[in-house]
C-alpha cells in the first residue's frame, strides 16, 4: 500500500524509514525536503541515495490536497477551497498582516459542535480530517506564496486551528501535526506562533498541556451558563467554571502566560454592557486579577440560517472599554477578506448544504486565479 508521507510526524517518518531498512537521519532529511523545501517528488531530493529514491517511489508519496478554487481579497488575504472526498470541501485561509503571515487551518470537514453563530456549525459534521490533510493545508500554502511571491524564506509565521471543525475533537490527527509544525526540520514554527481553538472540550485542552502545549485560544462567546448553553452546545457538558479551571491549569504549560477568549459580538444577545461586567466577575481571580486572559471580540458574519445579527460598531467599542477598564487586554479583530467570504465563521459558507457541496464544487472550479502581480501587496514574515 502506498503511504503518504504528509501523514508522517518526524517521527512517524522515523519509523516508516526504519521499516524500509533506512536510518533515522534519512527520516530528517526526507522530512526537510518534504516541509522545507516542498518537494513531492522523490527525484528532487538529490541528497537520497537512488536505491532509497527506488523504495519510496515503490511504496510512498507527497499527496497534497486538491484545490478545488482559491479566492484572493483585495486586502491580500486568500482562501482555497480543498477537495476532501466524499463530497466534502474544507477552506484554509492565509491572512497577511504587516508583521506575519497567518494561515487558518482547518481540523474537521464540518463540526459536531454546532456553535448557533457559525456556519461551519450549521453545516453538520462529516469526518475528521487526517494528520495529512491538516498538513497539507500548510504544506499547499507555504510551497504556493513562496513560488508567487518569489521568495525562499518562510512566509507563514503563525498558524491558527480556527478554521472549520473542533480540533479538540480530532485530537489523534492533531498532535502529529502540531508537531509537524513545530519541528526544527519542518516548519519551525514556535509554539506561540501556533494556536489551537477550542469551544471547551476540557478533558482534551489537559492532555494538549501535556503533549503539545501551544498556544491556547477557547471560544467563550458567553459570561454566564445559560447563555453558552444556548450559543455553545458543548456548554452543557463543560460549564464555564470547568472551563476556566482547565484554561487555569493550562497556563502553567502554555507557552504564553495568558489564554485568548474569542467573543463573537452578536446584537442584543451577548454585546450588552451588563455582559462585559459579567465577564469582568467571571474571569476575575484572587492574586491574578484579570490578567491572565485577554480578549478577541469578533465581529460577526451573519448568514441567513442564524438568526442573529452583527452587533453595531459603537457597541462593540463601549464594550471593549469595559473590559479594557478592568484591565482586561482588548481587541477587536478586524474584518479580513470580506468580499470573498474568508471571515471566521463563513468558512462553510460555500458548503452549508451537505447534498449539493459537489456541485458547489463544480462551480468553483471556474474561479480564476488573480495574476501573480496581486501578490505584491501580501507581506510575509518579517
Ligand atoms: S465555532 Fe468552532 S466549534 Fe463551534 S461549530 Fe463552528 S467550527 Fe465548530
């Protein structure tokens, strides 16, 4: 059977290398060539001795996902639409800032979690994505903005779990490709430059402590039970003081001192000043203060099947300064590729309805790309 090597950790390749008779330090350099150099063909890497070429040629590959349509925003974010079988289509997301470069990445086709403010949610849950395909999103972006931005060194500089799916509930495909991401011989990336949201799957957000401990964002949306009950599902199961105890017992691993609460601003739901001084009494601890955490409010990106509304602008802001006067570090982020539908949330915008993704599909294939020269306005790492 042949095995894509996309699937492989360092030291899955290790092994894979040892069962062909080969010695770990071929593993490396396999593996750099794979995620430094993104060759998918065995003949490029010169380095491998041609018998060794021969077996991996036998009975190994570098199979990157389909891109089935990529979209480019005027403000140089892009998103591809990636093919994963089945009628199923994920969205990965680059989104460049003057500082960095960060790409979305994707953990599940569809999510079970069934957050009321996400499209994703909405759409249902199919499968759970493979450790390759989470890597081939990174693996397909970094190979293509280096090619089109004629550049040898890195350009993704962060990577952020946000993308469709809990990745919390993926979690055996995850931690290999976390590491994947990590790793001096892939990409390098350091592990606060590599964060994994999470709606609240606390037994999971423990064993992240232990196996890989990245940096840490929880999708909190609510300052109280009965209102997470009803917009995060998975409340009803982790209420938010089993929550905040987890994010509490995260911080003494987490390679940052402080979690990310990602607050989606809905109007008259949960953007109420009464609201931001809840949150202020929730997260408020003895000896910390507030700290320990800071805020993301998101604006968001409404879809007809929600029901629900983006909160005005001067809402957000009066919020915000609640919390900013408690000391709470804030921020609001800023919408990013608006006009093609990139924003958290609308990720499944294009696949909502399971029964008519292939066809969805068909008609992307259409979208052109822009000419190479649209990228001269994204910048990469600095
Ligand atoms: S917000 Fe995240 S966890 Fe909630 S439904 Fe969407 S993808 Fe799933």
């Amino acid at each position: 059977m042949t095995v894509n090597l996309l699937d492989y950790d360092l030291e899955g390749l290790a092994a894979f290398c040892d069962r062909l008779g080969e010695k770990r330090f071929r593993a490396t350099q396999l593996f750099r060539w794979i995620h430094q150099k993104g060759a998918s063909n065995f003949d490029e890497m010169t380095d491998l001795a041609k018998a060794l070429r021969d077996k991996l040629k036998a009975s190994a590959c570098v199979q990157g996902l389909e891109v089935t349509a990529q979209h480019i925003s005027s403000d140089g974010t892009i998103k591809w639409l990636f093919d994963v079988g089945g009628g199923n289509a994920i969205e990965t997301v680059f989104i460049p800032e003057d500082d960095r470069g960060t790409l979305c990445v994707s953990s599940q086709a569809g999510c079970a979690v069934a957050c009321r403010f996400c499209s994703t949610g909405h759409q249902g849950f199919s499968r759970n994505l493979t450790t390759g395909e989470i890597v081939s999103q990174l693996w397909f972006a970094e190979r293509f903005l280096r090619q089109h931005l004629v550049r040898q060194d890195r350009v993704i500089s962060n990577v952020v779990m946000m993308g469709m799916g809990e990745p919390l509930q993926n979690y055996a495909a995850l931690i290999p490709a976390l590491r994947v991401m990590l790793d001096d011989h892939g990409y390098g990336l350091s592990r606060r430059r590599v964060t994994v949201s999470t709606s609240g799957v606390v037994p999971m957000i423990d064993r992240l402590a232990v196996d890989c401990p990245v940096a840490l964002a929880v999708s909190l949306h609510a300052p109280n039970d009965a209102l997470r009950d009803n917009l995060v599902p998975l409340n009803r199961k982790y209420p938010i003081a089993e929550l905040l105890d987890a994010c509490h017992r995260y911080l003494e691993h987490a390679p940052r001192d402080f979690i990310t609460f990602e607050y989606c601003m809905l109007d008259g739901v949960n953007d109420q000043p009464e609201h931001a001084r809840e949150l202020i009494e929730l997260v408020r601890v003895r000896n910390k203060g507030t700290a320990w955490c800071k805020f993301n409010l998101i604006p968001f990106n409404p879809f007809p099947a929600s029901g629900l509304t983006r909160s005005p602008s001067a809402q957000v802001i009066a919020f915000s300064r609640i919390l900013g006067e408690a000391g709470i570090v804030t921020t609001i982020r800023k919408t990013r590729g608006d006009d093609i539908d990139a924003a958290c949330g609308q990720l499944a915008g294009d696949v909502q309805d399971r029964t008519r993704v292939g066809e969805r599909i068909a008609q992307q294939r259409t979208v052109m790309l822009r000419p190479v020269a649209a990228f001269d306005t994204v910048p990469g790492k600095s």
